[in-house]
C-alpha cells in the first residue's frame, strides 16, 4: 500500500452511467498502486470497501411516515439522514484524501451540498466534474454562452468560500470543461482524462463475435451506446432520423446498448437492440463487431465511449460539441460535424457508406492512436502530480 495512503470515493451511483464507470476506473487504478480505496454511493453499498450513503428510509414504517408529510419535510429528513451516513463513512474510513464524482444523481436520496462542506473539513479533496451541473444552475449541460448567467447559482459558486484553503483541486476529464471552470475563477482546476482499460477494450474477438451476431462480411454494422437511450442529451431521435433515411441501403445494419430502446428502432428487423449491458467485457466485444460508432450526443463533457470504440479498432462519428475535440484524430480515426442536425448527420452516412473499405481500413489506426494517447497520459504519473499536492494539503492542514 502506497504510505498506508487511504481514498475514499464519493459518487451517486456505484455502476450506472458514464461517470460511474470512470469513477471506478480511477479506484482500480488507485488499487493497482497499492492505494486502500473505499466507495460510498447512494444506491449500492454491501460489501468490504462500500458505504451505501443513502437519506431514503428503508421499507416499512419509515416509507409509509413519508406519505403524512410535507415535501420539505421530507427532503430535509433525508438530507439529515444522507449526512449522518456520509459522516458515519468518513469516521469509519478515515481517508487521506475524498474524491468526489457526481453527486447530483442522489439528491433523490437526500444527498446536498453540506456533503461537500464535510468532506473539505474532514480531508483534502479532488472534485471531478463529469458534466456542466457544478458550473449551473440545474441542467448538466447547457450554451456556453449562458455560463456567466448561469454561475451565480451554481454548486460550485456556492462553495467558492469553503474551497479557498487550498484543500481542494478540482478535475475535470477534458480541456474544454477544464477551460470553462477557469473562466469563472473557480479555483484549481486540472484536466486528467478518464481512465481507458486496453486490455478489456480491444479488437481481438470481431470475427468470432460478428459470426455469433449473423453479420455477413460484406455487412456494415453501424452501432451507437448510452447508459438511457431515452435521454435527450444523447441524441438519438437525431439517430433515429437519420435511420429512417439509410435504412434501405443495401448491407446495413444498426446496433444499439442500453436500456429504453425507441420502439420504432426496437421493431425493425435491421436494428439489434442489445438491451443494457453491464459487462465492460462484452460492450467492448460488441464494439469491436462495429464498422462504425455513431456517437450524436448533443454535447459532451469527455466522450469515453468514443475512444473505447477505437480501443476496439471502431472509427466514431460524433457532433463537434463540449469536449470530445482529445477523443480522436479528426479524419484518420473519425469525424467531427460541425452542424448537429439529423440531415447533416444523414449526408455523412450516405457518403461513408459508399466507402466501406476505408471504414475498414481505420481499425489499426484507431487502435494505434488509443494507445499512444493513453500512453502519454499514464495513470502513474497524473498520480503523483495529486500525490505531491496532497503532501503539500497536508503539511498546511497540520501547520
């Protein structure tokens, strides 16, 4: 263990979401260094290493009080409830360090921003922000230019005045969130990528799993992923759209991860509605299958599921929004529009579609560019740039 150094994780959900799997990218990276990492999330928490930090009250007389009170009532039952158990966690733990991720996801169950406040008493922290919510005054993303106006009632403004002791940095996945936490002054702040496991996200099983699906050789299947399809940041009615338009292009194929299908897509017989996946394993093998990762998410903070398609050797496609400028090299392991609309997202694929070869002819490049990136990145050495500031945390914090 390194120096008997101990992390504890915060995160709304253990698994769910893309944020989710980053956060425990970044507790097994931590392990694999010898680092003791405990997980406190608000809808798991069995287990060595877990704390289910939760305000909800169990099943039983708890849930049916509820049903005779008032909505304040009970969102400040469950507040006091979420910061007896986050409390209870720090005591138990006693970390070095917490490192908070997305949060806003349990405000459901209670959870607020008095946890962050705790947090910063008890220990220095790392605060990764895997979207626009901390920067706003509600929704995850929104226009750019609304961020002035939007940053007087942020998360983050709020706790401007209990993060100024140097105590805590905050990260964010790319550049282009990094940047925007800069421009309101929002103190330290530090891009660090989201982990990519190579080994697990590879291109080694495209044949033997396209053989599994009934692909043909000569068939082009087109796939895209999200945690909800359903939800309207991720943008597949656009995909839909465009569907509706290239569908009868002889070959072509769509496959689609993740729960809530859209019915029309759901009942055509050249759509593949794999369902939520829960293994990291067999998303990458699903991947691999692809000619093509269609991504028309309407903005993105990052854009991991974009390089673990090229992980698998899979070109992506992708609207030229948020932060996901790193994710690729822009016309040799994919493309950026620069006109998110369905008609535009439909032109690209009429045109690729007619050079199917060149989509083949990619996969080494994509891989090859993953593993330069992630190269450049070690997860080592962005480790013991947090490692040498935590020293200096904690040599303020004992003076």
């Amino acid at each position: 263990m390194e120096n008997g150094l101990k992390v504890l994780f915060l995160q709304d959900h253990q698994e769910t979401g893309g944020a989710a799997r980053a956060a425990m990218r970044f507790a097994g990276g931590l392990r694999k260094l010898g680092v003791e990492v405990a997980v406190a999330a608000g809808d798991r928490g069995e287990g060595m290493g877990l704390y289910h930090v939760t305000g909800k009250p169990g099943r039983g007389w708890g849930r049916v009080r509820e049903l005779f009170s008032s909505a304040g009532s009970i969102k400040k039952s469950r507040e006091n409830r979420a910061n007896e158990s986050w409390r209870a966690a720090i005591r138990d733990f006693q970390p070095d360090l917490i490192w908070i991720h997305n949060i806003q996801g349990a405000f459901k169950w209670g959870w607020n921003l008095e946890m962050v406040t705790h947090a910063l008493s008890s220990a220095p922290v790392l605060w990764t922000l895997h979207d626009m919510w901390a920067l706003g005054d509600g929704p995850s993303y929104f226009i750019e230019s609304e961020l002035k106006h939007r940053w007087s009632s942020s998360p983050l403004q709020r706790m401007r005045q209990v993060m100024q002791n140097g105590r805590c940095i905050v990260l964010t996945p790319s550049v282009w969130l990094r940047d925007l936490v800069r421009l309101v002054d929002a103190g330290r702040c530090e891009a660090w990528p989201n982990p990519l496991n190579l080994e697990t996200f590879n291109p080694i099983r495209r044949k033997k799993i396209r053989q599994e699906l009934g692909l043909g050789d000569e068939e082009v299947l087109l796939m895209a992923a999200a945690e909800n399809l359903a939800d309207p940041r991720k943008g597949i009615d656009l995909l839909a759209e465009t569907w509706k338009q290239i569908r009868e292009i002889p070959g072509v194929r769509l496959g689609l991860i993740g729960r809530n299908c859209p019915p029309a897509l759901k009942k055509d017989p050249q759509v593949i509605d794999f369902g939520s996946v829960a293994s990291e394993q067999r998303v990458a093998e699903l991947m691999a299958t692809a000619d093509l990762f269609v991504h028309p998410a309407k903005v993105e903070s990052y854009g991991l599921v974009l390089e673990e398609a090229q992980a698998c050797g899979t070109p992506v496609v992708a609207f030229a929004d948020g932060g996901i400028h790193g994710t690729l090299e822009t016309g040799r392991t994919g493309w950026l529009l620069e006109e998110r609309s369905a008609p535009k997202l439909t032109s690209f694929l009429v045109d690729i579609l007619t050079k199917r070869q060149e989509l083949r002819s990619r996969r080494d490049r994509c891989r090859d560019f993953m593993i330069q990136k992630h190269a450049s990145i070690a997860f080592e050495n962005c480790w013991k740039k947090v490692a040498t500031w935590l020293e200096g945390a904690k040599s303020k914090t004992h003076g």
